[in-house]
C-alpha cells in the first residue's frame, strides 16, 4: 500500500507539473522584431490562453470529419513542421487522395491569403475548406457543431474561452485560428544569427550570398516568402492543375502558386505544390536545368536567354548548407503545439 501510494504522489505530480510547463509556455502572440508586421486582425480575435487550448483541441480533434478519423492534426502533422510527411498529396477521409502537397501551419500571423492558390483570404474562414471538402473531411459545418454541442467537454471549454458555452460557426473558427496563429518558426539557427546570438559558418556564409543572389527575390526574408503567386517553370502535372487561374480566371495566371517559404524544408518534403521532387538535391535540379519556358514564367527564372540559375557543386553545397539553417527543431518540438 505504501508503494501505492508513493506511486501516486508521482504520478499526480508528474500531471501537475506537465500542465504548469504548459502554462508557463504560454506567454501568447509576440512578432520577432526583424519580422514585418502581421497581417491578421488580431483585434478581431485576441489570442488567450482558454482560446489557444481550445482550439488545439479542436486542432487534433478527429470528430470534425464526417466519420471520426481525419483531424486538422493528421494531415499537418508537428513534427513534419505541420505537414503530411510522405505524402505527395493530401491523403482525407477513407483514404482519398487531394491534388495539392499539404502546406505547413507555421508563421499564418504574416501571410495575406491561403492555400496554393490564394483562394482564401481570412485565416478565420480557412478552416471550412477542408472540414467540407469530400476528399478531406467530408463533413458539414451543421454536423460538426451538432457533434461538439453534444459533447460532454466542448460547452465548458466554450465557456471558458469566449464567456458563455454556445458553440458557433464563428467562435469554432476563431479558436483554431488562436492555435494556429501560435505556430510560429523564429527559433532556427538563421533566427539566432539575426539576434546575434550566433554565427553562420564559412560555408553557410557563402551559402547565404548565393541564396541572396539567386532565391531571395521569390523568398524574401525573413519569411522567405514574399506570398505572391508565379509560374516557376514546372512543366504541368497529369491534372493539369492551372493554380492561381482557377481563383482569378486570368491568363496570366496559369500555372502559378503561391511561393512557400524556405523554412523547415529539413521537415517538409516532398517540394513544390503536387510533391513531385522527393529530395532538395532534386528542387536544386530543377531550378539549374529543367525549368520550363512559358509566356507568363517569372522574370527572375529568365535572366539573359538563360532559364533557371547555375550553381557549381561547390556553390550546391553551399547553398544547402544555408538552407539548413532555416531548420527549426524547437517548432517542431514545441510541446505546447502538441496534442495533448
């Protein structure tokens, strides 16, 4: 009995000391002061801590597909920087297959529009594109909000987060957009650097130059993406997935997506909006011998009849070396971004 007992005592405090380390790691929604000012509304919907847990939970919570298997969670997973590793598409509901690579939930404070396309333009809406897509959730707004009524939790979790219990379209959305406004990458060695608390290497130096003089005009720092929508030069894909021309119907916008970011590509891949490079050595092939001419091909792949860029396999490394500096374990790592 004694050692029950004892067994106890650890057992409750090793609860009570995870839920104050969650506690302490909330300290809420701060912008890095080399990083631009965000773009969302924040006085629309203030982050507090009842709002973030909520809508984590709701985050990793399978109820909101149509049959209890597909969280928010399952396609971006943490520890893939909020992607679905190993897959080139989205994998949904009874195990369809989507079209587009599942981009990663990291710094959406500072990004004006999602999806690849830019189809949507508010954080607070973004969530019902895949709750009501049918090869992702399959659900309905009116069965996910029944589901969470009935709950024995969500009303209370409700109450706390917003003041009273009822559970809405709205107050749904803004408590997932609280958590995911808080899945913010700045803590790379690249962030280190630019706090001056470290140093690059001679080979992340060169690497760095290289990337300033080829890359940084699509990645713009310290995002490393500046969000607009190009046509790369990727030839077209057995769907003949057009990109930005489906929201806008524009010509000009055939086969552009939106630029992602270089950070976590450790974490991420496969690359490019359908997943179709396994590896960066491929991404690097691509850019220094396969690009494809097209009218509307960005500018900056097309610099003196020359499509792409040249790199030595020196430089190869170089730049590599760099990008591995956009790695940032503790994102990925960051319990309290973690199911709990």
């Amino acid at each position: 009995m004694k050692f029950k007992i004892i067994g106890l005592v650890f057992f409750l405090a090793g609860i009570i000391a995870c839920k104050k380390e969650i506690t302490q790691a909330f300290t809420g929604f701060s912008s890095p002061d080399y990083f631009p000012t965000p773009v969302y509304n924040f006085n629309n919907n203030p982050i507090t801590e009842d709002g973030f847990v909520l809508g984590r939970k709701l985050f990793y919570d399978a109820s909101l597909s149509a049959n209890n298997t597909i969280s928010c969670g399952f396609c971006h997973i943490q520890t893939s920087a909020f992607t679905q590793h190993g897959h080139s598409v989205s994998h949904g509901i009874f195990d369809s297959l989507g079209t587009r690579n599942t981009p990663p939930i990291m710094n959406l404070a500072w990004s004006p529009s999602l999806m690849w396309d830019g189809g949507i333009a508010d954080l607070d809406l973004q969530p019902i594109a895949p709750i009501t897509n049918h090869v992702e959730m399959g659900n309905t707004m009116d069965n996910v909000l029944k589901t969470l009524r009935n709950s024995p939790v969500y009303p209370q979790l409700f109450r706390k987060a917003f003041g009273t219990p009822e559970i809405t379209t709205t107050r749904l959305l803004k408590a997932l957009s609280q958590f995911m406004l808080m899945c913010v990458s700045n803590q790379s060695k690249y962030d280190s650097v630019m706090r001056h608390q470290a140093t690059f290497t001679e080979a992340e130096n060169a690497g760095y130059s290289i990337f300033k003089n080829n890359c940084s005009g699509c990645h713009k720092e310290p995002l490393f993406t500046d969000y607009s929508f190009r046509n790369n030069g990727l030839s077209p894909n057995n769907i003949n997935d057009v990109g930005r021309y489906d929201i806008t119907l524009q010509d000009n916008d055939r086969y552009k997506f939106k630029v992602p970011s270089l950070r976590n590509l450790y974490y991420t891949a496969p690359y490019m909006h359908d997943g179709r490079f396994l590896t960066l050595d491929g991404v690097l092939d691509f850019y220094t011998g396969h690009v494809t001419d097209a009218a509307n091909l960005d500018p900056l792949l097309k610099q003196n009849g020359h499509l792409g860029f040249s790199l030595s396999n020196l430089e190869r490394q170089q730049l590599l070396a760099f990008l591995q500096t956009l790695n940032d374990k503790n994102f990925v790592e960051n319990k309290m971004l973690s199911e709990q």
